[in-house]
C-alpha cells in the first residue's frame, strides 16, 4: 500500500484498454469471413494481506467465442452445400441441352420424321417428299449426334474444372492449397499458444481454411488442446500437425473413373464440390449418354430393318432382300462407316457419330416405300411402283413401344426428375448451411450493439477509474503540502 | 439468439435472393406463354405433352391421308358409276342385237357402231388420274392403267392409306379397286369383249352364238364391277367416319395439351403481383432493419 491504491487504479485502466481494444477490434471484423468476436477474461487480484482491499484487477487472457457443436454442425453443413450445389448446376446444364418441350428438341423432329414418311407413303415417287423424309432424319441424326458431343464437352469441362491437383487453377489445386495452410497454420498455432502468445487471429485463417475445404471436398475436423487442426476425409487424415497430403486426380472424364488419390495411392471418396463433380463425370452424365445411345439405336436400327426389308419407287430392293439389282442403302450409318451402323456397346457410343448414309443423302429417291414382292402384293423386283405400305410400315414406328419416341420420353423424364430433385436438394443444403452459420454466428458472430454497449461501459468505468487517479494525487499533494 | 451483423444481412440477402428468383420464373411463364421451359419444370407434365404432340402429329398425318383418300374416292366413285352406265348401255346394246331376231345387216352396224363408241368412252373411263395417278393401275407407276387397245398396264394391288392405329402400317384404307375387278381380266375383259362384239356386228351377220357369248362375258364383268363399286362406296362411308373420330381426337389432345404446357393468365398473373408485393414488403424491412444499430441513439 505504498503508492496509496494507484497501482490497483493503473490495473483497472489497463483493463479497460484492453476492452476497447478489443471492441475495437471486433468492430474492424465485423465483416470478416470466419472471424470469431473476442473477450477480455478479467480476473480480481487477491489482497495481500488479511486486512486491505483487493489489489486490483488481472487481464487473464483475450479468448475466442466458439462452439465446437455449431463449429462441426457449419463445417458439415458446407460440405452438404458444396456438393448440393455443384449437382444442381450439373443438372442444369444437362436440361440446358434438352430444352423440352419444344417446337424444335428432338421429340418434335421425330414427329416431323413420322409425318413425313406418312406423306410419302402416298406420293412414293416424288422428289419433294422424299427429300422432305431424308432432310427430317438427318436433322435428327444432328441433334442426337450435337446432343452427345455437348454432353461429353460438358463432361470434360467438368473434369478441367477439377484438374489434376497439381498446380493448374483447378479446385483439387485449389484445395492442396488450403491443406498446405492448415498445415503451415497449425505449426506457427502450436508454436505461439506454447509460448503463451495470442493465436486467435490464426486460429480464424484456418478455421477458414478448413471451411473452404468442406465445401470443395466434404472434410471433417479435430482440434486439439495447442490449437492444432486435423483434417479428415473418410477417416483418412489430410492434414495431421504440420504434414498436409497431396492429392491428385486419376482415371478421366472419358472413361468414366475419375477419381482422387493420396501421394500414397490411397483412393479417396470425396464429397463436397469436388465429389459431386466426380459423380457427375462418372455416372450422371455417362447415363444421360447412354440414353441417347438408345435413342439412336431405337431409331437406326428400326428404320435400318424396314429400309432392309423393301423395295424403293423404282423397284430396287432392300439390302435383306435376294433377287439382283442395286441393293438400298441403310439410312442410318454411324460416322465411321459408309454403310453399317453399329449399336452401342460399353466402349462404343453410337449416338455420338450418327448420320445419314451419303448415298441417300446424295439420292433420297433410294428409300424403300414398297414392300418386297410376297404373297399380299403384286410387287415384282426391277418393276417401279407406287405401292407405299413399307413407307406407312416406317411411319407407324411413331407409336411403337420400343421406338425412339418412347425411349426420348424416358429420357426427358428421368432427367426432369433429377434436375427437380437436385434444384430441391440445393435449396435444402443452403437452407440447413445457412442455419448452421446463423447458429454457429450466435456464438461467434460480432453483435454490433453489445461491441457498442462494452465500449460505453469500458468508457464509464475508465472515466471512474481516472477519478481514482485524480483523487489519490490530491491526497498526496496535501499530505506533501501539510509535512 | 445473439444475431450477428453479417448472419442478419446474410439471411436478408437469401430471402431477396428467392423472391426474385420467383418472379423471374413467373415472368419467364408469362412472356414465353407456358408453365414448361425445361423438363425439370414439372417433369411428369413434361413427359406427357410430348407423348401428346407425337400423337397429334400422328393423328394430324392420319386425318391429311383421310382428307386425299376422300377426295381420291369421290372421283373413283362417280368414275364407276359412268363405267356401270357405260357397261349397261352396251349390255342393253348387245340385248337389242340378240332379241329382235335377224336383223338387217344396216341395223347390226348400227348398234356395232354404237358399240365402238361405248368402248372408247370406257376406254377413256379406265384411264381417269387423280393428281396425275391412274386410278385404276393400282400401285403401278404406269400413268395408264389400259393402253389403246385395252390392255391392262397396271398391277392388282390396291393403292391404300393408313387411317388409324392397327398391326403393321396401322389401321388401312383401300383407294381404288385395281383395273381387273373393275374391268375384267386379260381377254376376257371388257373392251376386248366389247370390241370383238362389235366387230362381229359390224360385219353385218353376227350369230346369236356371238352375241350371247358376248352378253355373258360382259354379265361377268359387270358383276364384278359392281362389287368393285361397292367396295370403294364402303371405303368412303369408312372415310366420313374416320374423319369425324379423327377431329374429336385431335381437338381433345390439344386440348389436354394446352391444360398441362399453357399458363393460366389470371393464375400466373395474381400470383405474380403477390410475390412482387411481398418482394417490396421484404425491401422495405430490410431498409428499416440494415442501418439500424445502437450508434445512431448515442
């Protein structure tokens, strides 16, 4: 008690510093990504002796305010949305290609393709009508064979937006990046809470980080007592103390197994962004392919069998049919042949390089309209006629059960209902992130006016306190003045 | 709930973000006339308007072929019914020459000519075109179904259009008959019958032998024509069904089409003054909520 209580006042303004530096601090923040508010832990300082005061008051420690639940709950909830989003902009671009229904998508050129044969079925022989049927079925060989290449570049697009992990701008990029600072962070954390410094502004860098990295990847987290990050994806660590993983991309796009594997080659199931781009690449898209595949298949190969099995105007005969002269050519061949088309198989998609045959192209009149010469007609090889019953045959593939309307209506229809699903999936995963981060910011977020209220009441009570101040110096002063 | 700055502009920034979303959507609905843009949009309704559009487009080939069946058989008919005439006044002919007992030579000639003539005109029946076919060569290529002398260039199918649903091509109609039923088959039929008639009869003496050799052959004939008459004047009886089924079809696929693919105005209207007014609602607030903090009362 030498210095009459001005060293119990000088710990009370030095407590009241520190609290507006740190509402001052908070306030700066109060827009920063992943800045958790700050307080001041004041602890009183015990007399000294049995009689006597309280000697003042002990800046403790300047700590973060995090909940460890809603922290885990937001970190999840981002890996939820990452991958909710990416499926739902996925699906968007795949609808994007199938704008239906339209006066212009496929299923209204089948249409077309139909009529037309129903035309022609009545006017075999002229050339408007059959040029009219050929024009049809080459505009829809376009749009299937357009339709696939926009889904494979769409699929490669994806797989470039991934890239290889190395350092190429791609998120797998992006997210060895993020890994290297969490690990680089939980070094100098470790480092600085040892020796007792404030490492609350790193721990906001890597609890950023880490955010970030649940979105791209879908990772979980541990922390431990130094402040020291541990990320995991399917029980694998990525980053554990000062060692991040390195990962990189195998497989491609184009054999569908893209995947993503550990510098040890351990192969992991990413969720997130990442994971649901992979998902993308390796099922969604390749089934959409497959699909159209159908589509083509359906429509080649009936058509094909009909245009095989007749005779056009000018009597030649189909390609299935014995008996001399020039036989047809196919409609439909697919792109690297002059005459055969191919189903799809695993390794070959068919929809891909679909077309027109060119000698039909080059002469429409070679469609078969008549039928072969049998036992219900008096058709006879060689001979032209006007008989149309293999062009209405044609024709009626309109309402077949295993024709390609059927199959593009199968199509369209499980690509709204995923796309449906995904756009309602999307709005849940934001709806529960944004819940998680409200949640989370309860406890962590800076709350404008209760920074307001601490700065008026560190304001009080350093006004109170210099009173103090000012007190003790007039005792003093006439305790000198009176020796 | 301790609610941060950045959560409060967070959430307000959301729920903007799904008004507008809605009214974009609405006024997509509005401008483009329909509730379907994308399948996703409602993917069941999706799939059913094109299974719908294909079969009004189907349904819209089949009613084009009534309509060219229709009026391919109205002049088939009326061509028939001139060719029964034309068969009964040679019949009639051939019964004048056969019933009145010998006859003067001058006489037979006179009904021989008027046999020749009958001919020509049939002749000139046989080879009646619709839109430059011959109605009667059934599905050859040939522009005549008989030439000159009355022989037959056509084939025996009988050209046909497809109506409605059924097994192969679908639900078919026959045209026309082929020349043979309605004409007679190879010599047998009737301009070879007629002509060597009235060749006969132009020689002046026919025997009565000739003559109802001839009446037979020409009965046949005309018994054959006329079940080729009616065959077609069924077709065009089946036609003038067809094509009133056809009508109604095709109305009530537009008509359930337009139901699931076309906005309702005044639905999609409300609706959309409804989110615009609860969008400015929402503005409003936040106008209010954002600036307010405990820095402006001190």
């Amino acid at each position: 008690m030498s210095d009459m209580g001005l060293s119990i006042a000088a710990s009370g303004l030095a407590a009241d510093t520190a609290a507006l530096d740190t509402a001052s601090n908070n306030l700066s923040n109060i827009n920063t990504l992943g800045y958790a508010a700050e307080k001041v832990n004041l602890s009183p300082e015990a007399a000294t002796g049995p009689l006597g005061a309280g000697q003042g008051v002990i800046v403790g420690s300047v700590s973060q305010l995090t909940d460890a639940v809603f922290s885990a709950a937001n970190v999840a909830a981002e890996g939820i949305q990452g991958a909710a989003t990416q499926t739902n902009h996925v699906l968007r671009s795949i609808e994007s290609i199938f704008p239906e229904p339209s006066s212009t998508g496929i299923a209204s050129q089948l249409s077309t393709l139909w009529s037309d044969l129903s035309a022609l079925a009545s006017n075999t022989n002229q050339a408007g009508s059959q040029q009219a049927v050929v024009g049809a079925a080459q505009s829809i060989a376009e749009s299937i064979s357009s339709s696939y290449t926009q889904l494979s570049q769409l699929s490669s697009s994806l797989q470039s937006q991934v890239g290889t992990g190395l350092n190429d701008g791609g998120t797998l990029a992006q997210a060895n990046g993020l890994l290297q600072q969490v690990a680089q962070l939980n070094t100098v954390i470790v480092a600085g809470s040892v020796s007792g410094q404030d490492v609350n502004a790193l721990s906001d860098k890597s609890a950023a980080a880490v955010n970030q990295l649940a979105g791209l990847l879908g990772v979980s987290t541990s922390r431990d007592a130094h402040g020291s990050v541990t990320v995991y994806l399917n029980g694998v660590q990525l980053v554990a103390g000062d060692v991040a993983q390195s990962l990189t991309t195998t497989g491609s796009a184009a054999t569908t197994n893209l995947g993503i594997v550990t510098a040890n080659g351990v192969a992991l199931d990413a969720q997130g962004s990442i994971g649901a781009t992979l998902t993308a690449v390796n099922t969604t898209i390749p089934t959409y392919e497959q699909h159209l595949n159908s589509v083509a298949d359906s429509l080649a190969t009936s058509l094909n069998a009909l245009q095989a099995n007749g005779m056009d105007a000018n009597g030649e005969p189909g390609s299935a049919i014995a008996g001399g002269g020039v036989s047809l050519p196919n409609i439909f061949v697919d792109g690297g042949s002059s005459n055969a088309y191919t189903t799809s198989t695993a390794s070959f998609d068919s929809a891909a390089t679909i077309r027109v045959s060119a000698a039909l192209l080059a002469t429409p009149a070679l469609i078969a309209t008549a039928s072969a010469p049998g036992p219900t007609n008096s058709n006879v090889i060689g001979t032209p006629t006007l008989d149309g019953t293999n062009a209405q045959a044609m024709a009626a593939l309109a309402s077949s059960p295993t024709g390609p309307d059927l199959n593009y209506q199968v199509m369209i229809g499980a690509l709204g209902s995923e796309a449906a699903n995904a756009s309602v999936a999307s709005a849940t995963a934001s709806n529960l992130a944004t819940t998680a981060a409200s949640n989370l910011s309860s406890i962590s977020g800076v709350n404008q006016n209760r920074e307001e209220m601490n700065i008026l009441a560190a304001q009080n009570a350093f006004q109170a306190t210099s009173k103090v101040v000012s007190a003790i110096t007039i005792s003093f002063q006439s305790l000198l003045a009176a020796v | 709930m301790n609610i941060s700055n950045a959560a409060l502009i967070q959430t307000i920034t959301n729920q903007l973000a799904t008004q507008v979303s809605s009214i974009a959507q609405l006024q997509m609905q509005l401008s483009s006339g329909q509730t379907l843009n994308l399948p996703s949009d409602n993917p069941a309704a999706v799939t059913q308007v094109l299974a719908l559009s294909g079969q009004a487009k189907q349904l819209s080939s089949w009613q084009a072929n009534v309509e060219m069946a229709t009026s391919w058989l109205n002049t088939a008919n009326s061509t028939a019914n001139s060719v029964l005439q034309s068969m009964q006044s040679a019949r009639g002919l051939l019964l004048q020459a056969a019933n009145q007992g010998a006859q003067s030579p001058t006489t037979y000639q006179a009904i021989g000519s008027q046999l020749k003539g009958v001919v020509a005109n049939l002749l000139s029946l046989s080879n009646t075109q619709y839109q430059g076919r011959a109605i009667f060569a059934g599905t050859s290529a040939s522009p005549q179904a008989y030439d000159a002398s009355g022989n037959f260039l056509g084939d025996t199918n009988s050209p046909t259009v497809v109506i409605g649903p059924g097994s192969g091509g679908g639900q078919t109609v026959g045209l026309s008959v082929p020349g043979t039923v309605m004409f007679g088959v190879g010599a047998s039929n009737v301009f070879a019958t007629l002509s060597s008639a009235a060749t006969t009869l132009l020689s002046g003496a026919p025997t009565s032998a000739n003559i109802s050799t001839a009446l037979n052959a020409l009965d046949s004939v005309i018994s054959g024509a006329e079940q080729g008459a009616a065959s077609m004047g069924d077709a065009s009886q089946l036609l003038s069904s067809a094509s009133a089924s056809l009508t109604t079809q095709i109305s009530s696929i537009l008509s359930s089409q337009s139901n699931l693919e076309n906005v309702n105005i005044a639905t999609a209207t409300t609706q959309l003054s409804l989110e615009t007014t609860s969008y400015q609602a929402a503005l409003w607030a936040a106008s209010q909520a954002i600036p307010e903090t405990l820095v402006k009362f001190l």
